[in-house]
C-alpha cells in the first residue's frame, strides 16, 4: 500500500482509531490502563458491525457480501 493510500485509509475508521492502532500495537507509550479501554470500544464496535451487519444482509445483500469477503478474506 502506498503512503498515499495509507494517509486516505485514515481518514475514517472502521473499527479502529489511529489512536486505538497505537495503544493496542503498544506504539503509544501509555498506561495499561488507556490500552484496556481502547480494546473496550473495539469491542462495542465489534459488536454493533454485528448488529449493522444482519441489517445489511437483510436489506442490502450485495453489501453484506462484501462486508463477509473483506472481513472473512483471510479465513
């Protein structure tokens, strides 16, 4: 990926923040405790993209599709 495609990316979250990037990956020098509570509001996003996701799978299949490739691409 290119610096410019990766500056772009970080113009909107998907799960995670700049912020949460860092503290999770431990490149931000800050307490255990500001680390928990970025893996907190990742998990609250996790669980509303499930809840966004049957929406789309029920309303907008097409979609929901290529939510399931992008998120299951890997497996």
């Amino acid at each position: 990926m290119s610096g410019e495609e990766d500056r772009s990316m970080d113009q909107y979250r998907a799960i995670l923040t700049t912020t949460d990037r860092q503290r999770i990956s431990g490149e931000a020098d800050v307490p255990n405790s500001k680390r928990y509570e970025a893996v907190s509001r990742v998990r609250q996003r996790i669980e509303q993209l499930e809840h966004d996701a049957e929406l789309l799978k029920e309303h907008h299949p097409e979609l929901y599709e290529e939510l399931q490739e992008s998120v299951c691409q890997n497996e």
